[in-house]
C-alpha cells in the first residue's frame, strides 16, 4: 500500500535498540522501552505560512531521526508497526 502524509507529517519506522547491554547482559522483552529512534519513510509536502506561502520539510526519506517518546500515532500499514508524527516532534537528524 502506498502511504503519502499530509502536510507537515511524517512517516516513520521505529529502529530497535539493543537486545544486549554493554556489559553483555540480555535485555527482558518485558524490561524493554520503545526506542525514540526511527528513520523516515515518507514526507508530506511542509506546512504552510498564514501567506499561503510553502514551507519546505526539513528531514527527507532515509534519514535517521530522534523523536520523544511519546511522539506519533502508531498505525498498522502492510502489517509493519508504523509511526504518523508531525514534523515537530523530531528532536534532530543522526548523521
């Protein structure tokens, strides 16, 4: 299914953390926190001034992101576990 956001929302795909910590300890899937890390799938064309005038996203597909932890809307698209989040709640780019 083709998924494009509206506006200035993205898509993004949650990368998982580390199973292991440095110590070698295995992490519990119970004990586990949803990662704040992704990388984007899809952008939406920007927002909008009051002008009218567009807005260019900062962020582009294939890029890795920090989001907070509470950021997006978890959605269900081909049966991957996806997030719909505004622009804004990106923290940064991990370059």
């Amino acid at each position: 299914m083709a998924f494009k956001p509206l506006h200035d929302r993205v898509l993004v795909r949650r990368i998982e953390g580390e199973d292991k910590t440095k110590g070698g300890l295995i992490i519990p899937d119970s004990a586990k926190e949803k990662p704040a890390e992704g990388e984007i799938i899809s952008v939406g064309e920007g927002a909008r001034k009051d002008s009218g005038e567009l807005i260019a996203p900062s962020v582009k597909a294939g890029d890795r992101v920090l989001f907070g932890k509470w950021s997006g809307t978890e959605v269900k698209l081909d049966g991957e576990d996806l997030l719909i989040m505004k622009e804004s709640d990106i923290l940064g780019i991990i370059a």
